[in-house]
C-alpha cells in the first residue's frame, strides 16, 4: 500500500511538472497552429451549413409541404 502511494505522489509530481514546463513554453507555435485549426474548422463549418440550408430548401422543405397538403387532402 505505501509503494501504491509512492508511485501515485510521483505520477502527480510529474505531471505538475510537466504542466509548469508548458505553461513556461514561451515559443509561438502553437499559437499558429490553433489559429489554422480553427479557421478550417470554421470554413467547413460555414460549408457544411450552407450545404445543408441548400438540402433543406430546395428538397426537403417541398416535399414536406406537399406530403402534409396530401395527408389533409379529405377531399382525394
């Protein structure tokens, strides 16, 4: 049991100071990375939407009107 706790304060020593050595990284890549990530993020999104605006306007929306017209259609 003592070794148990051993290894898990050790564990926690390292990843505090592996936390403390990245938030002392002063260097600016991954500044640069996150930036071009969420700008493709951002651009497929917007591509992604407008696809799907496009999906639903011009066939969903017609088809669902015309289905409902057709189920409450009590004279055909």
């Amino acid at each position: 049991m003592r070794n148990m706790m051993k290894k898990a304060a050790q564990n926690v020593k390292a990843v505090a100071v592996r936390a403390g050595m990245l938030m002392k990284d002063t260097k600016g890549e991954n500044y640069v990375d996150t930036a071009v990530k969420i700008l493709i993020a951002v651009v497929l999104g917007a591509l992604l939407l407008a696809g799907l605006y496009a999906l639903f306007g011009d066939v969903v929306m017609p088809t669902l009107t015309q289905r409902i017209q057709d189920m409450f259609n009590y004279a055909g």
